[in-house]
C-alpha cells in the first residue's frame, strides 16, 4: 500500500490505485519517470506526445507493465459533439496507444527504436451513460499496458493488453479498452532511413 501511495503521489491523483488493483495486479519494483524521462524513451515530442508521467512495474501475472497519466484539454476535443464538449474514444485510444509505445520500446532498446503499432484487437468504449459526464473535458486519463509477449526476431514483436480510465475526484472511471496491441520494435536509424528513402522517391 505504501507503494501505491508513492505511485499516487508522484502521478499527482488521489483516487487509490488499489481501487483498480483487479486490472493492474501490482507485485513491486516501481519505476517512475516524469515527461523528460518519457522523452528519453520515445521519439514523440509535443503536441503528439500527451503522456505527463509513467510508472513501469512488474504485476502478479510475472509480466511487464506501465500506467501513464495524460491530460486531455477543451481544444484537444473541439468539434466533437459542439454543443456539449465530450471526450471521443479516439483520445483514450491514443493514450493508451503511447502507453503500449513506451513499454514497448523501454523494454528493447528505449532511444534507440521506435516502436509502431502493426495490429490491435478490439476497441472497446468502457463508458456506461449513467458516467458520460466524466467524459467532459479537461480530464486526466490514466492508461496501462500489460505486456503479455515479447517474440524476438528480426523484427521484435510486442504484445500488449491496456486500458485507460478517467480520473474523476474519487475514483477511476473506465474509458477504453484495447486488447491485443502489438508493435514492431525497429532501430531507429532504419526507422528513419525508410521513410527519407519514401520521401526521396516521392521528390523524383
């Protein structure tokens, strides 16, 4: 419990996380890192990289895994549903999709590869009607990823099972769900390569 209170402080809520504890399963070994410490992870930079901070751990299942908060804003939502600001899924979707990019990549190489979604199973909305009001930005989305398999080969594959909830003033609210997304780890110069080499063609 201590732990969690850490956690809890660090990522600036004060909802427990004991309260999700089914979904997140904590064993120990917490890790944390603030936005600069994501940066160093991952080559996303503002306004694309929404993740304030993370915290990496390893839960009872003996896996890998990470919660991330994020801020979602009024104008992040503008046009959706005008008359009413609503946070659309497409927003807890890309946190959770940065989430899984961050464990993905801290866990083979950080800096030095980019990890990209190549498939996803279902997305599913976790908002029951009687809690669409939580849904109103700003809010803070906490996500988490579970990775479940990593299949290394000449492309390393990484297999994650996330989900984001909505941090209201006494609870966590469930927004999203996506089960099975994996990501192709490449190194980053390849990365790179690839795409200036498009972007030669394109030029000719």
């Amino acid at each position: 419990m201590a732990e969690y209170e850490s956690m809890n402080r660090f990522l600036g809520i004060s909802p427990s996380l004991a309260d999700i504890d089914d979904v997140l399963k904590f064993a120990d070994g917490a890790v944390m890192f603030d936005h600069g410490g994501i940066q160093q992870i991952m080559p996303d930079r503002l306004p694309f990289l929404i993740l304030n901070q993370a915290v990496v751990f390893s839960n009872r299942n003996g896996n890998k895994a990470i919660i991330t908060t994020a801020d979602i804003s009024c104008s992040d939502c503008e046009g959706h549903i005008p008359e009413e600001r609503m946070t659309p899924l497409i927003l807890f979707s890309k946190a959770i999709a940065l989430t899984g990019r961050c464990i993905a990549a801290l866990l083979n190489g950080g800096s030095a590869v980019v990890a990209e979604v190549v498939k996803t199973g279902p997305v599913e909305s976790l908002l029951t009607f009687s809690d669409l009001h939580h849904a109103t930005p700003p809010l803070t989305a906490l996500s988490y990823a579970e990775v479940v398999s990593i299949e290394r080969r000449r492309v390393t594959k990484v297999l994650v099972h996330s989900q984001s909830w909505i941090v209201s003033e006494d609870r966590f609210v469930p927004a999203g769900k996506i089960s099975g997304l994996e990501y192709a780890v490449i190194p980053k110069e390849l990365f790179l390569a690839a795409l200036r080499r498009k972007r030669g063609q394109r030029r000719v």
